[in-house]
C-alpha cells in the first residue's frame, strides 16, 4: 500500500517522535488503509490508498500505547473514549481481522505468547453472565439465547430464527417423548424449556450461573413444567447420571482445551449405549489463540476450536461422528440483529452501566460480527453418538421435515 504520507490539519506540530512512532505503527500492522489523526489534529495515513475509517488519538502518549500492545490497547483506549473511530467500526475491525493485526505485534504481546497462560474459572465466567437478566432482555431474544440462532427462512426475524435454532437441534438428536436429555451449560434455560415443551423429553440442566438458573426456575414453573425440567447448579465436570441424549451449546469455548478429555470423559459416563450427542461451538479452520482484550476484558479464558480440537473430545471414548453443520452465516445474522438492538437502548445500558461499559460491548459485538464475516470464527454443530446407536436415518431430509410438536 506504499509509505505512509503525513498531512498537517493544524498550525501545531506534533513530537518527532510522535510522528515517527505513528509511521512505524502503520508499517507494523501492515499499512492498512486508515488515517491516524494525532492529537495535535495532524493526520498520517497510507500513499495512495482512501482510508475506510479515521482513528482519532485524544492523548498524547497513544500512539506508543498502541505500539506496545495494539490489541489490547485499542479495545482500552476506545472504551474510554481516548480512541475514537470516525466511520465504520465494524468494516475497520473486518480489515485488521483480513490483515491478521488482531492476533497483535508488539513487545508485550511477544512476552505474553512466552510466559502467560490466561485460564478461566468459574468465578471469572459468572462475572460474565451474571451482569443482570435485565441486561441480556434487553437485546436477546424472547427466549434468551445467547448463541448462534438459525436462519431457516431468509425473513426470519431473531425470536423465530432462535426457536429454529433449537429444533434444529432437537431434529438432529431425534428426540423422542420420555427420554432424559442432559444439558451441560444451559444458560437461561431456554434450549431445556422447548426440548421438554414440545419433545415431551425429561431435562436436567447444568448451570454455574445462580442469576440465570433463577430465570430458568422461573420460565419452568411459569409453563408448568418443573416437574418435567430439573435445573441443578454446578459444574459440568459434576454431572450425574444416565441420559438418551447430551447437548451443550455455547459451553466449550469456556471448557479450556487442557480439558477437553475431562469432557469426553464426562458424556462418555453420561450416554447410554444407544445414547446421542450435541456440541455446538464457535470454532476455527485452524487452531489460533483468541483476541488477546476478548480474553483479558470480556471472556476471560475463552477458545474457539477448531475441528480437529474438539475430536480431542470424542475420539478417545470412541464415539462415532454423524454429522458435522457449519453455521457461520447464520452467526453473521445473528450478530448483526444483536449489534442493530444493542445499539438501538445505548442510553439506557449507559445509565445502567456507564459509557465504558457500553462502547466494550459495542466493540467485542463489533469485532466478533467482523471476525465471522472474514472467517475467522466459524460456528460448528457437531452431532456424535456411541458407534452402534443405529436410530439415525439414511438422509439429513428428516431434519428438515420432522416437526414435532
């Protein structure tokens, strides 16, 4: 894209140094078409090439903040307003993602990669879920889903893409009226209160989080199921008991790959012989570390696998892989109907929750629609069983015409 070329927008010279860092900083992330705006207003950006958005510096010492750990920093200087992005936030963060600038270059992202191992707790990930049931109503849908909902008509809105979602989950499994169905990480309870409502199965749900097992308590009793769904709060590491069927859907970015045998281990005590399973995951095409600010201010600990990673799960208990569904464009929509009604209530998560808080957020919904449009994240389903369970048909058609209800 050729050297960066300096422009003056102001009477005031800015540091040589200054200068010269916001030249380099350019260079290292591979002269993306942007244009940095110094905090004297001076403006350097690539030769030749229109910028896609302006990042405007509101402090002095940015600029060598971004150059020692550029992700980080970012994410920490636009959350506090000391960043500001003038254009599309998304379309940026899609380019930085196609340039690789996400996984970060710098010292400390060096000396990270050598001596730091980020690990995730269950204190950590309730911090995350436990921001407030009014928080998540404000901008999920009805049934309280956060993970990728399924688009099976292109005018689906999000509260009928989710409820697709989770009948297509149930199809696959082909649950059937009095079965016992386990659930490790149920969220809000919204995938356990449809599989017993409508596929007539018996539920217990693992949940770590008191906040959202509350809620699920809630809807259960509301529909008269409680005798039906059985909530229980622990780790998925303590499950208990037989089951027909398992799923788990938006846990095992949260599991740790150092545990993914411990999983394995789990639903291999869990499933009976003709037993059946469920994961669905964010993933990868190849095995990368996560977005280093992701990780230290939103997720702590979280990692997207890939596909290879995940049979770490299922190979060594022997289970058979059925069928593998990539949804990643159903991922896009799904973000994109979040980011629109999230940033539809921005005064009110503002006066909820601060300014900060509201522009993380804007940021980490930004950046992960970005990194699902480039392919970067992937969103997998993979259904397994054990290797004689002989229930499944000959064709996917049933999953797509077998509604029960």
């Amino acid at each position: 894209m050729g050297t960066p070329e300096l422009t003056v927008d102001c009477k005031r010279n800015p540091s040589p140094i200054e200068r010269f860092g916001a030249r380099y900083l350019l260079k290292a992330a591979k002269n993306p078409p942007v244009t940095l705006i110094l905090s004297n207003g001076e403006a350097i950006g690539g030769a030749g090439v229109a910028p896609v958005v302006r990042l405007r510096l509101r402090r002095r010492d940015a600029v060598f903040r971004l150059l020692l750990d550029p992700v980080v920093c970012f994410g920490d200087l636009y959350s506090r307003e000391e960043l500001e992005v003038e254009g599309d936030l998304t379309r940026f963060l899609e380019h930085m993602y196609r340039l690789g600038v996400d996984r970060g270059f710098g010292l400390l992202p060096t000396l990270r990669a050598i001596f730091q191992r980020l690990r995730v707790d269950n204190e950590v990930l309730t911090r995350h879920y436990d921001l407030g049931n009014d928080f998540y109503r404000l901008w999920l849908d009805r049934a309280m889903q956060y993970s990728c909902a399924y688009y099976s008509t292109p005018g689906s809105d999000l509260d009928q893409a989710q409820t697709a979602k989770m009948d297509h989950i149930c199809r696959k499994l082909r649950l059937a009226p009095g079965e016992r169905v386990i659930e490790a990480g149920c969220g809000w309870g919204g995938l356990a209160v449809h599989m017993a409502r409508r596929y007539g199965v018996r539920v217990i749900a693992y949940n770590i989080s008191s906040r959202q097992l509350r809620f699920a308590h809630r809807q259960a009793a509301r529909l008269g199921l409680s005798d039906q769904v059985e909530f229980v709060q622990d780790d998925y590491r303590n499950i208990r008991g037989e089951c027909d069927a398992l799923v788990s859907v938006g846990m095992l970015e949260h599991v740790g790959k150092e545990r993914y045998s411990t999983l394995g281990g789990v639903i291999d005590r869990c499933l009976t012989d003709r037993g059946r399973g469920l994961i669905h995951s964010i993933g990868r095409v190849k095995p990368a570390a996560t977005n280093i600010w992701i990780n230290k201010r939103i997720f702590q600990g979280v990692h997207a696998p890939s596909l290879q990673e995940v049979m770490a799960i299922l190979e060594p208990w022997s289970f058979a892989v059925l069928d593998i569904e990539n949804l990643r464009p159903h991922y896009v929509k799904t973000l994109e109907a979040w980011l629109q009604r999230f940033e539809a209530i921005q005064d009110r998560i503002v006066a909820d929750h601060g300014p900060q808080f509201f522009r993380a957020w804007r940021l980490y919904l930004c950046g992960s629609l970005a990194a699902f449009r480039v392919g970067d994240l992937q969103l997998y389903q993979v259904l397994f069983s054990r290797p004689q369970c002989d229930r499944f048909p000959l064709t996917r058609g049933s999953v797509y015409t077998d509604f029960q209800t």
